[in-house]
C-alpha cells in the first residue's frame, strides 16, 4: 500500500512503467526484447492424421482416377507424415465407392476422388442412398479432360455431320456403349437422332467391344483412348470440349456441329460431411501445394489432363457440381433414361 507521503515523482514513475508494461501486453511486445511475439500458426497448419489416411477412389486401378489419386497420396503421405492408402472401389458408374467416402467417419482419416460422372448419376439415378451436393465436403479441384467422341472404323461416318445424317436415315441402327449414356443423351436431344444406348460397366469393355465391331460409338477422357486411335484400331470423330484442343488442332468439336454441346470430365477431392473446417482446410493446402509442383503439372500434362481448374478454389468445385448436376436433369426429364 502506498503512503500519502511517498514523493510523487515516485508514484508518477510507478504508474508510467505500470501502463508500458499493459501497452506492450496488448502489443504483443516482449518486455527488454523490442521484438514482437510470433503470431500462433492456423489451426489448419497443426492437424495432422493420427493414422493412416484411406484415399478411395470408386473407379478401377488405372485410368485417370488412379492416376491422379496415386500421384496425390504419395506426395500428401509425405506432407502429413502418415501412409495414404488408395482403395479402388468400383461398380454403380462410381456410386459404390462414393457412398463409401459418404459413409466414412468425418475426421480427415478418409478421402476420395469424384468426376463429373457422379454429377450426372444424381440426375439419372431416382434412388440414390447418397446426395452428393448435401453429403459431402468439396476440398479441391484438381483438373479437367477433354471428353473424345470415337467410333469404330468400320462405320461410314467420319465426322459428326455425317453420324448425324446416318442416324436420321437409319434410325436406331447406330448404338453407342459406355458406362453412362449422359454424352450420347445430349447428342440425341440436341441433334434430334435415334441412337440405341447399350450399357456397360466401364471403359475398359467399352473398347475392347468397340476394336472388336460389337459398338459403333462411345465417348471418353482422351487418355483412355488415343492409344487405339493412333494405332488405327478406332476413328477420333470429335472432342467434347468448345474450343479445339492445342494438342489435335485438326480435331472437330461436337460443338462446330451441334451448336451448345460442351463436355469435360473435371476431377475433384472429396471428404465426408460434417469434416472440421481445419481439416479440410490443412487437406485443401496440401492438395494445392501439390497440383503446383512442377513435376505434378509436368505429368499431368502428359495425361492430357488441364489443371486450370485445379487454381480455381473449392467454391467452384461446389458450383461446378450443382451446375451440372441440374444440367443433367434437364437432359434425363426429355429422355426418360432413368437407372432407378
């Protein structure tokens, strides 16, 4: 306690250190220091996996899915300083292993790869156990493929005008196989031909029949089917995309003949619902510190696989999703072409 008769150039000196020492608290100010207290680190920074991550992706082992999960996990394994461990989860034109991703505990232990496919399965299947736009938490884009229009070589046809004019003097003679008839919807629809849909259960048949003159027609990432395109066992007819691609310049789009048509397969990272914001975000990071390593775009490029839209944030890859998904909807009210 202090005396009435303490002098006051005492008292006056106490209370100045007394408001200096609360000026530099506030200011995050170390006393005798001069320098200031390092700011705490984002949450996101500090979570990590307290196990191994499992990275589903609902497609067969090669393939772009697997690629781009695989490139992902060994690197992010890294980063983490924890296994991740790719489980391919195949059937249901993807829906099996995305319920999956679905289904699993919200806590950053699992992941997954989702396409555009899963998009267009929102639309086509009436009884899905999922929703993709309420179930799950978009993390990252990760890129595009330009979708290719092929057909076998024993057709007439050598260009969409002509596969036009064939199936409107031959209706229901053409078929077209894959694992969703969302591309051949849109050509139907647009163009106003009878095209006959055979489903198959992935690309991989879908081929194979095609090479061997089972299927006239089928559509798909160009990775998957340039290879037999160059060695002369199926026609390029058209890419899916608006513009032509800088790596087939003499390439038509679908577009230059059924004005409207647009399609690209995007790839993107997926986590449960209800995931920490933290989380996500630290898996978010990761994800873009990858897609920016130059031996990452440099690979990616040899896949034909655009990582523009992997720079474009998660909001695009929420919106790219309800978009397309609402787009497809419109197209499976005019056909009918429901799966459930």
């Amino acid at each position: 306690m202090l005396s009435l008769n303490t002098p006051a150039p005492r008292v006056a000196s106490a209370r100045l250190a007394l408001l200096a020492g609360l000026a530099a608290a506030m200011l995050g100010v170390l006393p005798g220091s001069g320098r200031a207290a390092p700011a705490a680190e984002p949450a996101s920074a500090n979570w990590k996996p307290s196990k191994p991550i499992t990275f589903i992706v609902p497609f067969p082992p090669a393939g772009i899915n697997d690629v781009l999960a695989r490139t992902l996990a060994q690197r992010m394994s890294n980063m983490l300083g924890q296994p991740v461990v790719v489980e391919n989860r195949p059937g249901a034109s993807g829906n099996i292993g995305a319920e999956a991703i679905v289904r699993a505990a919200p806590d950053g232990q699992t992941i997954g790869i989702l396409n555009s496919i899963h998009a267009v399965n929102a639309a086509f299947y009436r009884k899905l156990p999922y929703s993709v736009t309420r179930d799950l938490t978009p993390v990252a884009p990760l890129g595009e493929s330009p979708l290719v229009l092929v057909t076998n070589p024993r057709t007439p046809y050598k260009s969409v005008p002509e596969l036009i004019a064939f199936a409107k003097a031959n209706p229901g003679k053409v078929n077209y196989g894959g694992p969703t008839s969302y591309p051949l919807d849109m050509i139907t629809t647009m163009a106003g031909v009878d095209i006959t849909n055979i489903p198959y259960k992935g690309s991989g048949p879908t081929i194979n029949d095609m090479i061997a003159g089972h299927i006239d027609l089928a559509t798909g990432p160009l990775l998957e089917y340039m290879p037999h395109v160059k060695s002369g066992k199926l026609r390029l007819l058209a890419v899916g995309s608006t513009g032509r691609l800088k790596s087939l310049p003499d390439v038509p789009t679908i577009a230059e003949a059924i004005p409207g048509y647009d399609i690209t397969v995007w790839y993107g990272l997926f986590a449960p619902k209800g995931t920490p914001a933290p989380v996500v975000e630290r898996l978010r990071e990761a994800t873009r510190t990858i897609m920016n390593d130059p031996e990452v775009r440099k690979h990616m490029a040899e896949l034909s696989v655009d990582i523009a839209f992997s720079q474009s944030g998660s909001s695009a890859l929420s919106s790219r999703l309800s978009s397309e998904t609402e787009r497809a909807r419109g197209i499976v009210a005019k056909t009918g072409a429901y799966l459930n």
